[in-house]
C-alpha cells in the first residue's frame, strides 16, 4: 500500500475534505434542504470519517467486554446514514444527532482537520474503546456545541485536555478516562477551572487516569451539585481534597483511589446521602471514621484500603452489614478490631 504515490492520495483526500467543506457550509445555509439532501450529504462526511480508519479486532481488545463491532463496515454509499450502526439522526430534520463507535476496532488518527467536526448537530458521541493513535484531543471537539455526552475513554487519546472542552456547557456526562497509554492525556488547572465555572449541568465526570498533577483539589468544592458520578482515580491529585464534596446532594460514586498524595478527613455531618460507591483506597485520607457514615444506607461498596484511618470502625457500620454493603478495608490501621470486623461483615 505504501508503494502507492501516496503523495497524490493526500492530495486528492485534501480537495476531497475542502469539497466536502464547502459542500456542507452550502447545505447549512440552504433555506430548507429536504432531510434526505442533508443525510446524504451527512452520508459523505461519515464515509469520509470511515475511510481515515483501519479496521482490526486488536482496537478494541482491551476494553473487557467481548462484543466489540466493526460498526463502520455497514456504513455504504447508496444507503441513507440514518440506517447505519452506531448513527442516529433526528427524524424531523434528518440531522445525525448521535455517533456511538464505541469498540468498533477503529485505528487511526483523528486530524483536526477530521470530517467529524463537520457533524455539528451532534448530541452525543462516542468514541470509546477504540485505537486512536495518540491523537490529541483537538480544540475542535468544542464545536460540537450541541453535545450532551462526550465519551473518548480507552481510545489512546494523549496530550493536553484543551481548555476550549469547557464550551461544551450543555455536557450531563464527560468520559476522558484510561487514556494512559505512552504519555496519557493531561487536564491542566486553567481548564479544569474553566470546566467546573461551564459545565454547570455535568452529572456523570469520569477522569481516571488522567494526569491531573497540576490542579489544586481545593477547587473541586464548586463542582456541579448535580454530579452523580466522580471519578478521579489514579490522577495524581495532592494536597488537601475538599470535604464539601462528599456532600453534593445527588452524589452516588465517589472514586479517589490511588492517588497516594491526596490527603483529606470525612465529614462529620451532611453526608451525600444518596451515596453507593466510596473508593478512598491508596489515597492519605486520615483521621476517624465518623460514626455517621452509617447514615449512608445505600451504601453498597466501601473501600478504605491501605488509607490512614485511626481508631476503630464507627460501630453504625456494623449495623450495615446486613445490606449488600461490600468492604475492603484492608489496612494496617485497624489493628484490633479489624479481624473482628472482617468476621462480621463476611457473614
Ligand atoms: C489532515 O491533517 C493531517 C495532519 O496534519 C494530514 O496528514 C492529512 O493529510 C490531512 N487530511 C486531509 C484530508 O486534509
Ligand atoms: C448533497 O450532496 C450531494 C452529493 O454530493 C450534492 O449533489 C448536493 O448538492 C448536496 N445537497 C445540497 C443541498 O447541498
Ligand atoms: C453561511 O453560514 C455561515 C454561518 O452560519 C455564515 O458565516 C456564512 O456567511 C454563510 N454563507 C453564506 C454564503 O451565506
Ligand atoms: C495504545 O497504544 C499502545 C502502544 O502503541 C498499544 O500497545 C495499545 O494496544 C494501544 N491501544 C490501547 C487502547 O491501549
Ligand atoms: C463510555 O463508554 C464505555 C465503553 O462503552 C463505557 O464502559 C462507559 O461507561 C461510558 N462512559 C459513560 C460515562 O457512560
Ligand atoms: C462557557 O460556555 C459558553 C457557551 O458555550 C461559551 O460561550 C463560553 O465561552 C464558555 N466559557 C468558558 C470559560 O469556557
Ligand atoms: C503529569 O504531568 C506533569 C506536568 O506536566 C509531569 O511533570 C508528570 O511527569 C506527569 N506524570 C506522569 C506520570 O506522566
Ligand atoms: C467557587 O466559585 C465561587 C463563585 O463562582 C468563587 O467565588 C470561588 O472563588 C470559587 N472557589 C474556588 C475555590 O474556586
Ligand atoms: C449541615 O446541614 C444543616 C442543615 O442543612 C446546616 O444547618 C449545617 O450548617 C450543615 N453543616 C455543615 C457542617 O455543613
Ligand atoms: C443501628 O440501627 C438501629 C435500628 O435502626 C438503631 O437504633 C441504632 O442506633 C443503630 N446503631 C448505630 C450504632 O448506629
């Protein structure tokens, strides 16, 4: 294939591209193109998109469910792109509203000069569990002014989160994580401010393993109130986590774990209440375990390992134990009565 005067194939992808522009600026300033028109020439732009990729199981692999798909081999010419999988498109005005290639075993970059971009009526995008070559997630993701899930986690993305991410002030969910092939991807203080003052509406925030070493946790406390889901795990956090956290009043999932820098104490009173999931393991969270962690009825898994808590288990967590509650608190801090405890609640 690389015998091929592939100089002359780059050539003719770029007009093909600036035709395509030009194309779809002209579609989307028509007075009112039927939607047929526009899905067919939505059909070029993701055709175009297909064709940036290589195909091969080996892109998905890695994310543990089995049933990964290459979607994008239905993607025809001749047929409407409504019918694809992995597209979906308003039915009134024929626009693709939403693109999940998740596991799809794509390989390959995504430019900034990607036709993606040109989907702007995305409402949700998927791209996870694929092999994106270390592209870096560019500026013009922030075009999709429409989008309410933004999902690129497992897809060898690398380099710096642009701060522009934070435009996308409509997002109920943002999934960046498990980037953490080669460099990883990196969110730096001024973005992440930027994204906590936009992202007013965020309830499902997923960064683990993202490179979050230069953000000051103390800003976290103006998080979304509406967040259900947190999860920070292995982002190099340090210094102090803020409390006010653990009380946002929809919170369900809180993971911090393994962020061996971070240091924090739980909260007296005020918990969230609706909360589930509570993952502090490998983190310096110190201090006691409040006896009002038992008010957490919905609890279904805490894991306090390896973190620096003193003194003994509040004893309201015995009365848990009947629940489906799961724990791993398997620590050296709780010499006495942990064995006791384990006895217990393994019941
Ligand atoms: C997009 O940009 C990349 C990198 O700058 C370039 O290699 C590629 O040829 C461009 N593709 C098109 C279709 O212009
Ligand atoms: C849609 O794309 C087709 C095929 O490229 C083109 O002929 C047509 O002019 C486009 N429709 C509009 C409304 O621009
Ligand atoms: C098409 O629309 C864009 C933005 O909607 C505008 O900037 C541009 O001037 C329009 N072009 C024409 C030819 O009307
Ligand atoms: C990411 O890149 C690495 C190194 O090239 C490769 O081994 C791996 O399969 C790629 N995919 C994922 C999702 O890690
Ligand atoms: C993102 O996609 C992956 C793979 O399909 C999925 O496991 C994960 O739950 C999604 N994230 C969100 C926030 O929905
Ligand atoms: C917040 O979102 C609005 C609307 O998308 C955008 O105009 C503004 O630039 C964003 N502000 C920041 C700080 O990103
Ligand atoms: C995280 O980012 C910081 C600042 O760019 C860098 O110094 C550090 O090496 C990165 N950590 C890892 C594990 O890549
Ligand atoms: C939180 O937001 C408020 C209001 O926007 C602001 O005054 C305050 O400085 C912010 N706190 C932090 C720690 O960023
Ligand atoms: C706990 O909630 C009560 C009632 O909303 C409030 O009065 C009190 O100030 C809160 N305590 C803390 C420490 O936030
Ligand atoms: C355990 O539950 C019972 C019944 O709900 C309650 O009366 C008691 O105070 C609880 N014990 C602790 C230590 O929270």
């Amino acid at each position: 294939m690389w015998g091929l005067p592939w100089k002359y194939l780059v050539l003719c992808l770029l007009f093909l591209f600036l035709h395509l522009q030009a194309i779809f600026s002209v579609t989307s300033n028509c007075s009112s193109p039927s939607p047929q028109l526009r899905s067919s020439n939505q059909s070029f732009v993701l055709l175009h998109f297909k064709n940036a990729f290589l195909i091969h199981n080996s892109a998905s692999i890695h994310c543990s469910n089995f049933d990964s798909f290459p979607k994008t081999e239905s993607w025809k010419l001749g047929s409407d792109c409504c019918s694809w999988d992995g597209v979906t498109c308003d039915r009134s005005t024929g626009h693709v509203i939403g693109l999940d290639l998740s596991s799809s075993q794509l390989i390959g970059k995504i430019h900034v000069n990607s036709s993606i971009f040109l989907l702007h009526h995305l409402r949700s995008l998927n791209l996870a569990c694929n092999d994106f070559m270390f592209s870096e997630i560019s500026s013009n993701f922030a075009q999709f002014t429409k989008l309410i899930h933004l999902n690129l986690s497992s897809s060898n993305f690398s380099g710096l989160v642009p701060s522009e991410i934070s435009h996308l002030s409509k997002l109920g969910s943002l999934d960046l994580s498990d980037n953490n092939a080669g460099h990883g991807l990196e969110i730096g203080q001024h973005c992440f401010n930027k994204i906590l003052q936009n992202l007013t509406e965020v309830r499902y925030l997923l960064l683990d393993n993202v490179n979050m070493s230069s953000v000051v946790p103390g800003f976290l406390v103006n998080f979304s109130s509406s967040l259900i889901s947190l999860s920070l795990s292995n982002t190099q956090l340090r210094h102090e986590f803020p409390n006010g956290v653990f009380r946002l009043p929809f919170l369900q999932q809180l993971s911090l774990s393994r962020n061996g820098g971070l240091i924090g104490n739980l909260p007296e009173s005020n918990w969230s209440s609706p909360l589930r999931l509570l993952d502090l393991s490998l983190t310096k969270f110190s201090g006691i375990l409040p006896e009002t962690i038992g008010d957490l009825i919905h609890l279904n898994v805490l894991d306090l390992s390896y973190c620096k808590f003193t003194d003994s288990i509040p004893r309201s967590l015995w009365n848990l134990t009947g629940s489906s509650l799961v724990y791993h608190l398997h620590t050296t801090v709780f010499p006495d009565n942990f064995q006791m405890f384990w006895a217990t609640s393994a019941k």
